[in-house]
C-alpha cells in the first residue's frame, strides 16, 4: 500500500517534523509515525476550530496549513497505488478530499467542515491505533 519502506519513513517524518517537532519521530516505527499523523492532524483540526471560534484568522490559517501538509505529504504522498491498489486508491481519495475541506473550512470559516474531517479521521486512526500489537509497533 505505501512505496518503499525507508521512502514513506522519511517522508512521513519530514513531514511530522514540518508540523509539530517530537523527540519521539525519529524513533518511531513506520506504523508509529503514522499513527502520529493522525494524532497531529486531529489535534490541528481542534486548534483550528478553537481558533475559528475566537475569531483568531491568523491562528486558524497556520492550524489548517498545518492539517493540510500532515494530509498530503504524511499521509497521501506516501501511498503506492501498485502495491496498496484499491485500498490505496481509496485513501487517497478520502485524504483528497478532507484536504478540499480543509480548504474550505479555511476560506469560509466553515466549522462543519472542521467536524466533518474529523469524523472521516477519527475511525481511522482508532483502526490504525487498534493494529498496533498484530505490527510490533
């Protein structure tokens, strides 16, 4: 599903590290990092959200900025459509398109589209996080 191993380690750890720095990065394993991701790209969408609510613009561009780049460079780029083929195929669809709603929710100050991103990664990140023993992670 994901292209070569230490490919989607690096990206996805440049990418973590671009959005919000942890000493734990570097020694996570891939399934780890990932799980990472989602755990940073929620905690983004609820800044955002707590800054749409203040009417804090500058805050809420920098926290959708941030969900958007753990979006498409941790968690999409990474994807190998050969390898992964429908399951991949799917992800980056829904990856494609909570980041247009992302971008929505930023232009139009839409918090619905804030909740919506999150129930689309919220069940996602509970499976990921539920197949951390089968992985040794």
């Amino acid at each position: 599903m994901f292209a070569t191993h230490s490919i989607v380690t690096q990206r996805q750890a440049g990418a973590y590290r671009q959005v919000h720095a942890s000493t734990g990065v570097e020694a996570a394993t891939p399934h780890g990092l990932i799980g990472m991701l989602f755990d940073g790209l929620l905690e983004a969408i609820a800044e955002a959200r707590g800054a749409m609510r203040s009417r804090n613009i500058a805050l809420k561009g920098r926290c959708i900025s941030r969900a958007v780049l753990i979006v498409d460079e941790g968690l999409c780029a990474p994807l190998n459509l050969e390898q992964g083929g429908t399951l991949a195929a799917d992800l980056r669809d829904l990856y494609t398109y909570i980041a247009m709603r992302l971008t929505q929710a930023n232009l139009h100050n839409d918090e619905a589209a804030l909740e919506e991103c999150r129930r689309l990664i919220e069940p996602l990140r509970s499976a990921w996080a539920g197949i951390a023993e089968q992985v040794g992670a």
